[in-house]
C-alpha cells in the first residue's frame, strides 16, 4: 500500500473467500496445490521420460480431448514457452505462405506482429479495430491460415470462433483461446488449432503451450516439416507432434504446471464439463455487468453485449473515481489484480471470472467496491 492509498478496511463479512481476480497467472484453485503437495515426493524431482510423468501428460492431453468434445482424428499437442512460443512455432511450422490475423488488443496484435517479421512469409493481412470491439475475418482464395483470438484479454472482447466463410478448403483456423479455454464455449468443427497457455482458463501456471489440433492442421504440419524449410528445433511442431504422442515434451517442461492443469481440467470434466464450466462463467458475468449497468458510476467498457467477455470483465469508472486508488484499497484488503491493463490506458478495472474464481465471489466483489467507493466519496 503506497502512502497515498486510503486506509479503507472492508469488513470481514464482505470480502471475497479467496480474493484472487487476475487475468494471468490467474487464480489457481487451493485444492489443486494441495492435491500436488501430496502427490509431490514420486511426481516432483523425478523424470519426464518416466511413467509417473508421462501418465500426468496422458491425462492432460485425453482430459483436454474430453473437455473440448474432440472428434476422432483430433490430436493434443503440447510444448514449452507458452502461448508466445507458439506463435513463432506457427510462423515456422503452420503458415503455409500468408495469414490474416484479427487484432483487436495486446496479444491479437502481437501474434500478427511476430508473423509480420517472419521473412519466409508473405507479409500478413491485418484487419484491425478500436479496443473494445472485435474485426470479423474475411475469407480470401490466398490466406492459408486465419488467426482468431477467442477472448482477447487486454480488452476483455469476446468473439466467436467460427470458420470463415469464403476460407479456401486447406485453410487453418488458428484461435489463441488462453483466457478463452475452459470458459467458453468451443466447437471443434469450427477451428483446425485450438491453443492456450494454462495460466489463465486454466488454472494452473504458465510455461507451457498447449493446442487441439485437427486432422487438416496435422496434415499441414507433416508437409511443412517436410519440405526444405529452416525450423529450429525447439520451434518445430512436427517434433512436437512425435513427441506429443509418446506423452512426453520435446525438452524438460515444468512438473507442476502439468500437475495443476490435470486438475482443473479434471475438476471441470467431473463437475459436467464444459456446459458447466461456461454456464459458471456465464454466471459471473452476468452479476459483474449487471451491477455494472445499474451503478450511475461504472458501465462496461464494451459497448456490444454480445462482445463483453464472459472470463474478463472489463469495467469503466466514471471522472469522479479513479480506478487505480479503488485497485490499491482492494489490494490492500488482500483482493488482488483488479488493476486495468496498463497500456489500454482506462480509468478501469479489469476483473477475471475464469471457471476457477466462484460467481459468489465476484458476487462479493462488487459489495466490497460499492463499500470503498461509498467511502472514498
Ligand atoms: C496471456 C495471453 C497470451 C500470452 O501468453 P504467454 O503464455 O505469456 O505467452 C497470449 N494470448 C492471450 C489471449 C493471452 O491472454
């Protein structure tokens, strides 16, 4: 707490029971870490070519198969460095000549950009619009790969995934669903690579990239790597893939990212899947925006219904409030990260509703900040 910050302590009774609203990491359920505390002596410290680490790999990729209702034909393929590390796996080993890419906040532009440098590549169609808002893609007889964002976390737009119309047949589907995964809704037939980190919708922590990818992406991995070009290896998804399938990761990944996605995953699966997941996130959304509308000092951000994000919420205050003071009074109450994304620049708040962060809480949330703001007036 800086000096500044206004010593406002939110009763008891109010706060959340677990005061995490990141947008990543993000909330990592209390229950998983325990589960790994008692998991640790044979899984911690011991080999990732060994059977109690590749069975955790197993049950990550056929979990994620059965969360996200993959077809047959299907395939989960995971590797080290996170969602930023697979966009230049893309770049090599994906993008066939030129994509076009969706950029709508920090990390569509990013991913766009990333491919924009890539000297093997025609350069990229880029189809921006103003934060808050999402561009549709436009389907064109010379793009092999359209890159979607699912939930574009800097902004908290959503949009949905489907396959544009007018693609060429061998065109890839690419959607970064880092923050989307796990909350909302997916269908399989309409992406051909499905990829995330697991710090976010996952619950768990960062270092890892994960992707579902379809037969038609498979194909297209196979005849990159078999052509003449250059990919390094720890950038190359036909090394990935071959080692996907033996449930093992190209170099050393991280034991207890692994451990930690399985749960939530599990978690999610055991308690209905998906339908469950996003009606929960649905849940919370529909409390956060709902007291935002009716506060005469607060509005969503977004301006489209259908665009506001059911996993980040991202809310305006009025010039009579700032939102950084309203941030550091709740962090100094233990609820943590609710400041705004630094380079969109708002006097907002920023608010994840992943499936790990219970509706209740976000309930209890929008209590403690009427209570602090009755009190900072
Ligand atoms: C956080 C985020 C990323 C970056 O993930 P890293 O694992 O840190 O590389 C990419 N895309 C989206 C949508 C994100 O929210």
């Amino acid at each position: 707490m800086s000096d500044e910050t206004p010593d406002i302590r939110i009763p008891a009774d109010l706060v959340p029971r677990d005061g995490r609203f990141g947008s990543g990491p993000s909330k990592v359920r209390t229950e998983a870490v325990e589960a790994l505390a008692r998991a640790a002596d044979g899984y911690l410290g011991t080999s990732h070519r060994q059977a109690s680490v590749r069975f955790q790999v197993a049950a990550l990729r056929n979990g994620l198969s059965e969360l996200l209702a993959l077809p047959d034909g299907y395939e989960i393929l995971l590797g080290n460095g996170g969602t930023t590390l697979f966009w230049d796996a893309a770049a090599f080993g994906l993008i066939e000549r030129r994509s076009q890419h969706l950029s709508f906040g920090e990390f569509s532009a990013k991913f766009a950009a990333a491919v924009q440098a890539a000297p093997h590549l025609a350069g990229p169609e880029v189809i921006e619009s103003p934060a808050g808002t999402h561009p549709d893609p436009l389907g064109r007889d010379d793009i092999d790969l359209y890159a979607l964002t699912q939930n574009e976390t800097s902004t908290g737009v959503m949009m949905p995934v489907t396959r544009p119309s007018g693609a060429s047949a061998d065109a890839l589907v690419a959607v970064d669903a880092t923050s989307g995964v796990g909350g909302l809704r997916f269908d399989p037939a309409e992406a051909d690579v499905y990829y995330f980190a697991p710090q976010k919708g996952l619950a768990a922590d960062g270092g890892l990239w994960l992707a579902a990818c379809s037969p038609r992406c498979l194909a297209r991995i196979e005849r990159i790597a078999a052509s003449h070009r250059w990919i390094p290896a720890s950038l190359d998804l036909k090394i990935a893939l071959d080692n996907s399938r033996k449930d093992q990761t190209y170099n050393t990944p991280a034991l207890a990212t692994i451990f930690l996605a399985v749960q939530q995953v599990e978690w999610i699966n055991s308690n209905g899947g998906l339908d469950w997941s996003a009606a929960r996130c649905d849940r919370s959304a529909e409390i956060l925006y709902g007291w935002a509308d009716k506060a005469d000092f607060a509005a969503p951000f977004v301006a489209e219904p259908a665009d506001r994000s059911h996993v980040v919420a991202t809310i305006d205050f009025d010039g009579s409030l700032d939102a950084l003071t309203l941030a550091a009074v709740l962090r100094a109450n233990a609820i943590v990260d609710t400041e705004p994304y630094r380079k969109l620049g708002r006097n907002q708040l920023r608010i994840a509703m992943f499936p790990a962060i219970d509706p209740a809480d976000i309930e209890a949330l929008t209590h403690c900040i009427d209570y602090v703001i009755d009190r900072l007036a």
